[in-house]
C-alpha cells in the first residue's frame, strides 16, 4: 500500500494512531483509517529492548512528548482487526 498523503497531527486536535503487526504485515491506522502497510516478519520486542510510549530513546538519551500529548495508551498480545480499531477510535 503507498503511504497515505501527509496529514497534520498538530492541528490542535487529538487523533487516534494504532498500530498493528500480525507477524506478516505492520499496519498504522489514523483516526480509524489504514494510511500505510509494510510487510515484515519477527518479533516486535525482545528481552532486551525497552518499549517506551510517549518517549524516544536516540543513542542512549531519553525525549519525552510533552504532558498531555499522549493519552489511553494501550499494548495488546495479538493484532488488532480494522474494525477493533475503529471500534477503539469512537
């Protein structure tokens, strides 16, 4: 799928972002909408890697997102369906 065209996320408004992998396909969905897929295959995290939401880690320093920007964060164990995305978006 090509990527959708770019849209602004810093619109003053808040949107709903999800992303997904089944071990075949990564999927990131806007607002309940699919804008992109890649094929991939392994494991997401392992043992020894960090999972960090709201925050990047570059070469070992750690940038926070601003308080509030980040809200109702959720990990699951399997791959989400379009429509539980959609679902989760209302």
């Amino acid at each position: 799928m090509a990527p959708a065209p770019p849209v602004s996320l810093f619109d003053g408004q808040f949107h709903h972002i999800a992303g997904t992998y089944d071990g075949a396909l990564m999927k990131v969905y806007l607002d309940g909408g699919l804008v992109s897929s890649i094929g991939a295959t392994g494991t997401i995290v392992s043992s020894s890697t960090a999972v960090l939401l709201g925050a990047s880690l570059n070469n070992g320093a750690k940038a926070f997102f601003q308080q509030g920007m980040l809200d109702e964060a959720r990990i699951y164990n399997q791959a989400l369906t379009i429509g539980d995305v959609q679902v989760g978006c209302n």
